[in-house]
C-alpha cells in the first residue's frame, strides 16, 4: 500500500521569497507615500504660519526619508509583479 498524495503539492521557494518582497514592498510604499503626505502637510503648515528652522527640518527628513523607502520599494514591486507576469507567460 502506497502513501497518498499529499493534499497540497510542496511550496515553491522561489515564489515564497517573491511573495516577502512583495509584501516588503507594499508596505515601504505605505510608508514612503505617508511619509510624502505628512511632508505636505508640514509644507503647508510652515506656508501659513512661517518657516521656521524647525519646520524646514521636519520637511526635508520626512522628504529624504520617503525616497530612500519609495525608490528601491517601487522597483523591487515591478519586478516582482514582472517576474509573475513571466511565470504565468511561460507555464511555470
């Protein structure tokens, strides 16, 4: 007598590690676009009541900060989404 087949074939590896990075990367675009929209906010804030040396400060860190998430983030999603499109384009 044989063992049965199990009920669910193994996962692929690769396409586990594509899933953390897509979930990584969701989740810095998120977070670099909040940090962009908090940015405006500031701007705003600092237009209507005056630039201070504070806001100025608050303003670039929350600028620098969501592009150094935003950049590789939305790269790493297009590739992803690129890899996938692959699989399913050739079979596998």
């Amino acid at each position: 007598m044989t063992d049965p087949a199990p009920a669910t074939p193994p996962a692929d590896p690769v396409r586990a590690r594509r899933a953390q990075i897509a979930h990584a990367s969701k989740l810095a675009q998120r977070v670099g676009y909040a940090l962009f929209a908090i940015a405006v906010v500031a701007f705003f804030v600092g237009f209507f009541s005056g630039f201070t040396g504070t806001i100025t400060t608050i303003i670039i860190v929350l600028m620098a900060v969501g592009s150094v998430l935003l950049a590789p983030a939305i790269v790493a999603g297009y590739a992803v989404k690129a890899a996938e499109r692959d699989d399913l384009e050739h079979g596998r």
